[in-house]
C-alpha cells in the first residue's frame, strides 16, 4: 500500500464529510477555548468573594501580562499547527514532525526569556498597566506568581493546538479540561480555607497549566499519530522555524494588539473613572469582569475557527476548495449563531451575570451593568471576524490574517478609546466597542467577499478540468 493511502487512512481530513470534521474539531476546540476563559473567570469570582473589588482590579491589571505570555504561545502554536497541517496535507509527514519539534523548543526558549523579562520590570509594567498605590500589592503578589509558571502556560497552548492538528482534538480539549477542574478546586481551598488571597488564586492556575502540559508532553512522547517528540528533530531548522513564525504572527499580533488595547483601556478607566465620580478602581475592575465575559463570548467563535484550521489547511495543501469553501461557509454561520445567542444574554441578564462575581456596593454594580450593555453592544459581529480571520491564516496568508488581526483593536478600537471620551467622557470608552466591532466587520466582509471570488473561480476552474478529463476517458 502507498505512503499517500497510508496517510490518508491516518488522517480523515482530506476525505471525511465536511460537517462531520467541523463537528469533530470544533467541539474540543471550543471547549478548551472556554475553559481557557474560564481559568480567569474563575480566578475572578473567588477572588471577588474573598478579596473584593480591589482584588478584581489587581486581575485586571495584571491581565496585560498575562496576555504577552499568551501572545508568544499564539504566534508558535497556531504558527506551528497551520504550517504542520498544510504538511500533513501534501503528504510531507517529516516536516509536520519538525513543525511539532521546533515548535517545543521555540516555546521553551521564549518562555524562558519572557519570564525573565518581566520579572526585571515588573514594577514599572503593573504601573503602566494602570496600578494604583490601593491595588498595586495585589496586583504585584499575584503576577509573580502566575509568572513562576510561563512555561507551563506557553508550553500547554503550543501542544494543545498540535495535538488538534494530529487529529486528536478530543485530547486537547481534556487536557484543558482536567487543568480546569483542578483550578475550581484548588481556588476556593487556598483563598478560603488557607486564606491565602490572589496568591493561592495565581497557585491554582498555575497548578492547573502544569497538569494540562505533562498530560499533553506524555501524548506526544508515546502516542501522536503523525507526529511525535524526536530528538533529532528538536534542533532548530531555520525554514521551518520561519514558516512556523510567518504563519503564527496574525495570532500574536492580535494578542500584542489585545495588550496594548488593556493597557489603554485600563489607564484611560482610571482617570475618566476619577473624573466622573465612579472611581478608578471601581471602572477598572467593572471593566476587567466585563472583558472576561466577552472573552468567554469570544471563546466559542475562536474555538470554531481554530477547530476549522486544520480542515481548512489540509485541503488547501492537497488541493480541494470545494471543502475549503464548504469548510469556511459552515463555520461562519455556526458561529454567529452562537454569539448573537450570547450577546442577547448579556443584554438581557446583566444582573444576574455580575452577581456571579460577589456583593458590591451600588457605584459598582451600576457600572458594571452599563458597562456590560454598552461596551458589548455589538460584539455580536465577532463571530464572523473571529473565522474570517483563522481562515487565511490557516489558508497560508499571513499577510490579510495579520491585518484583520489589527483591525478591530489597533486601527479601530484604541483611537476610539482615546478620541471619544474627550467628548464623552467616561461613557465615551464604553460606545468605543460596538463601533469598533461593527466598523471592523464591515472592512472584514469586503476582504472575505474578495476572496470567495477567487475561491469560486478555482472551483470552476476545477470542475472544467474534472469535465474535460472525463471527456477524454470516453473517447
């Protein structure tokens, strides 16, 4: 039997039914995604009861952090995940190894030099991040811990996008999944029985990454079906550790852009919470649930778009756009759906939501739920955004993948921020979302509309040659 038959029995991407993959990726993807939310959702709620407002707020200032570490994680592991599927899908199984190799080496090292980074600077990061002199000591205990695990946390994410790229999604998703359970556990043991505050929250969370990342190591090492650990390809291989960079740099720059977008964010709720009677701890922590809540709304598209990434890759590489096309279309829809259905729920039921998060004082509560409303208003265009963005990324252009990265937060989001609290005041930061979400998808529709015109040319252009060759069968 042929290497090209043996591969494509191990790997069903190029041949099973469309929906059926789209299911079968999707489902552990979106999953991991929204448990990867709630590791901080669930830091927050416990923090929230135990410790108050002031701890959320050290959360939140603490998040910008959090966010560069992931950012790195994003640009090898969604890099590394795209580049080994389009190998897989040309058949070219030992640079799909070399992908998952490099991949590990590239995260160990970069983890290494991130933690370090931030441990020289920490001080001057929590304050640009938007500490206060009330927040800084729990922003400060509970970033050094989280730090003390940056290779857990890169490491985790690399192996979790690979392993779906395998062909083991369900894998990544429990990995996730048992590091999440561990983390409910383990919070309120140390916030409320071993009274430890944010410190035993950040222990938790960093307990939980490093549980997901041997059950993920101890895959690879004994059980990848098309990739697996192998010393020899762990040594750095320029083309590949390029490829691995080129394709996974939409992803960190969107994680770059998200940093940058909270670090304004965060200081422009200071000192326009300050101005308008709120308070700037009250706004800022206000905020940080809210963004968390968006992020678990965001959860489920990026789920669906990651798990459509290998399908969409695949077939790229082998050939076949009728299943890109098809592959594309039924994760655009599936996921609006989905975040329309969210979005109404938080319009609905703000309350209820926040309640979640512990008793309040009324200037708290008020905000929050304005702030939920408002800043929310139209995220429920995420979901066609979030897609559109992993499908050229996954499809090998890293150029119209980076800019959509951009588009909502850098070019949209961050002006509006700035420029329409001048006229608004502190409101003016919460109407900055929803005309950053609709403006963006917008600009992402024309893109998208472009490229389903070459898409449908390519198809025509392989139907003409699928007619042609039968015709020449019969003659």
């Amino acid at each position: 039997m042929s290497e090209t038959v043996l591969t494509e029995k191990r790997n069903p991407l190029g041949y099973e039914p469309v929906g059926k993959l789209l299911k079968t990726f999707a489902w552990p993807a979106i999953i991991s995604f929204l448990i990867n939310s709630v590791y901080n959702i669930v830091d927050q709620i416990f923090i929230g009861q135990g410790v108050g407002y002031l701890g959320n707020a050290a959360t939140t200032i603490s998040f910008p952090i959090m966010t560069i570490l992931i950012s790195f994680a994003a640009l090898v592991g969604t890099g590394g995940s795209a580049y080994a599927a389009l190998k897989l899908g040309e058949k070219k199984e030992q640079e799909a190894q070399r992908a998952l190799n490099n991949g590990l080496t590239l995260s160990l090292i970069i983890s290494a030099a991130m933690m370090v980074a931030c441990f020289l600077f920490l001080d001057p990061m929590l304050k640009a991040f938007g500490a206060t002199s009330d927040s800084m000591s729990y922003a400060k205990e509970y970033s050094t811990i989280i730090l003390l695990g940056t290779p857990f946390n890169v490491v985790s994410i690399v192996l979790s996008n690979m392993a779906r790229t395998d062909g083991s999604p369900k894998l990544s998703m429990y990995s996730i999944l048992i590091g999440a359970i561990l983390n409910t556990i383990l919070d309120p043991l140390y916030i409320f029985v071993f009274h430890w505050g944010v410190t035993g929250a950040a222990i938790a969370t960093i307990t939980s990454q490093a549980i997901s990342t041997v059950i993920l190591s101890i895959y690879f090492a004994k059980n990848g079906k098309s990739m697996r650990f192998e010393k020899k390809y762990m040594k750095l291989h320029g083309r590949t550790c390029k490829m691995i960079l080129t394709l996974g740099i939409s992803s960190f720059i969107t994680q770059i852009v998200a940093c940058i977008t909270q670090i304004v964010m965060n200081n422009s709720l200071v000192f326009y919470g300050n101005q308008a009677g709120v308070g700037g701890d009250i706004a800022l922590s206000a905020m940080g649930i809210v963004m968390k809540i968006a992020m678990i709304l965001a959860a489920a598209c990026i789920g669906i778009g990651i798990g459509a990434q290998p399908i969409l890759g695949f077939n790229r590489g082998a050939g076949q756009p009728k299943r890109i096309k098809k592959t594309f279309v039924m994760a655009a829809w599936i996921s609006t759906v989905v975040v329309i259905i969210a979005w109404l729920i938080c319009q609905l039921f703000p309350e209820a939501i926040l309640s979640l998060f512990g008793d309040a004082e009324p200037n708290f509560t008020m905000f929050a739920v304005k702030c939920m409303r408002l800043f929310l208003g139209g995220i429920f265009c995420a979901g066609f955004q979030i897609v559109s963005t992993s499908y050229f990324q996954a499809t090998g252009q890293p150029f119209k993948a980076t800019i959509l990265s951009m588009l909502r937060q850098l070019l949209l989001l961050i002006p509006l921020v700035l420029i329409l609290p001048l006229y608004f005041g502190l409101d003016g930061i919460l109407y900055a979302g929803p005309v950053a979400d609709i403006g963006s998808a917008v600009i992402v529709a024309i893109f998208v509309a472009r490229e389903m015109k070459k898409l449908n040319a390519w198809i025509r252009e392989e139907d003409l040659h699928g007619k042609t060759e039968g015709l020449a069968a019969t003659q």
